[in-house]
C-alpha cells in the first residue's frame, strides 16, 4: 500500500492540471498514489487524466456527476484511498519538490501529528514569483483552534494539508450541502475531535491566485463561513462573543474587497461590502 493517497478534485481543470500533476510527480518522495476525481468536466479534464496514468500508473482517474469539491474529496478519500495518509492538491495548485519527503519524516517521528500543514504562497501566472499573501499568518507550532480557523486561516488552501486516513474517516468527511467553505467548517470538526493540527514553516504549496468572485461565490462564501460558525458552536470550541464578531469583521471585510473586484457587483455583494466596512477593525 502507498503511504500517501493524494486526493486531486478537478472540475474544467484541463488548463491546470498537467502543472499539478508534474509537481506530484516530481517529488523527492515517490511512495503515493494519485485519485483524481473527475467532477463532471466539460473539457478535456478525463484526457489529461488518462494521459498521464499511462505514463504512470500511480495516477487513476474516478468520474463522478458534478457535486463539488467537498463531495470529490470525500469519494477519493473515503471510497478510493488505500493510504495511511491523505494529502489533498487542489488541481490549480503546485507543490515543492520536497513536500511528500518532509511530511514522511514529520508523520514517522514520535509524537507526530494526527494532521499537518506548512507556508503556502500564491502566485497569479508565474510560480517563481509566488509570495506569502498580505496579511497571512506565518505558520507555527500552535495547537491550531477554531478562532485561528475563523479569523485567518494559515492552511490557506486544502492543497495544504495533510492529514491521517483514519482521522479524516473519524470526521465523517466534508459537508456536501456547502460550495465553498466546506474546508473551514470541516477543520472546525476537526480541532473539535481533539486532533493535534501541526504547522510547519517550510514552503511547500503554491496557490494560483483566483480571480474576481462573483455574487453568487460570495454568498456561497457567507453561508460557509456561517455552518463553520454554526459547528463551532455546537461542538463547543466557538470563540467569546467579541472575539467571535472580530473574526466576522475581518471575513465581512475579505468579502467586501472580492465583492467590489468584480466587473458588476450585485446590490448583495455590495451589501457585504457596506456590512465588512462598517464592522471591520482595520478598514480597507
């Protein structure tokens, strides 16, 4: 059995993927195999897949009707991976050359963590001009919490994070109702169930830069958030109330500057834009 299972939804991914994949292949770790779950791609997404696999047959493709990330992610980790560990690349993203062998060491040493993540940088066309994003965090060896998750999350991207097959089975898999922020709402769960969440602070993602939301990805980014804050609750790992409305502000504030990027703001993107203006402590 391979000991990492890599999990790569894709979605229209052809332009992306193949950059992906050769940074998965050029690993200085070579013990993985690679599930692409194909998303219900309208290009030529299952050819690149395809392509590749006959090149290496580490790499498999599964195809299912289009359901989200959350829902590939599930189908590769839950129905397809044999691996102890499940480490997720987004198909627009790059890893370093070392990220496998650094996690391999990290994953094998006493007291090792149930997941890890490390630095992501993102670079808009050029990976070698990749640089930390305005206002991230720097990684580092905290017990991650749910505040952090909620107020800036240093994971930045699931391309970022890896985590033990059986814990992730424990968590019962992303939420599928949600679009986008199923990763928060789901690290939530995580940090509820008592897993050690380790940072690290080499550089070993590269996040493509994502272009203007539109109104619909922004309200699917509100509602995420929410469930995320919803979870909190439930599980009883929510911030105190002010801390709480400070990591709002600063999600409202993130929101209002995707809203007013886009070429036609809706009255609702704009009312996020209002809303994070008002309630942010830092402004624009």
């Amino acid at each position: 059995m391979p000991e990492f299972s890599v999990i790569i939804p894709c979605r229209d991914a052809a332009a992306t993927l193949p950059s992906a994949l050769a940074s998965l292949r050029a690993q200085t770790w070579q013990d993985w195999e690679a599930i692409c779950v194909d998303d219900g791609s309208c290009d030529d997404t299952a050819e690149v897949i395809d392509r590749v696999a006959r090149l290496d047959d580490r790499v498999r493709r599964v195809t299912i009707a289009p359901g989200g990330p959350g829902l590939a992610r599930n189908i590769g980790a839950l129905a397809h991976a044999r691996g102890d560990l499940i480490a997720f690349l987004d198909a627009d993203d790059l890893w370093r050359p070392g990220k496998l062998e650094t996690l391999s060491a990290l994953f094998a040493a006493p007291a090792a963590p149930d997941a890890a993540f490390a630095q992501c940088l993102t670079f808009v066309h050029d990976p070698a001009a990749a640089c930390l994003e305005v206002g991230r965090r720097r990684c580092a060896t905290w017990m991650l919490d749910a505040e952090t998750v909620l107020t800036d999350n240093p994971i930045a991207s699931m391309s970022n994070l890896t985590v033990r097959r059986d814990v992730f089975q424990r968590t019962g898999g992303f939420d599928v109702r949600l679009s986008r922020g199923e990763d928060v709402e789901w690290l939530i769960r995580l940090i509820a169930s008592g897993a050690v969440i380790r940072g690290m602070e080499e550089v070993q993602v590269l996040r493509r830069a994502q272009g203007p939301s539109s109104a619909k990805d922004i309200v699917a980014r509100r509602r995420g958030w929410l469930e995320a804050v919803e979870t909190a609750r439930i599980l009883d790992v929510a911030p105190p109330r002010d801390r709480l409305a400070r990591a709002e502000a600063i999600q409202l504030r993130r929101l209002a500057l995707r809203a007013l990027g886009g070429e036609r703001p809706t009255c609702a993107a704009l009312g996020y834009a209002a809303l994070g203006l008002l309630r942010s402590p830092t402004g624009f």
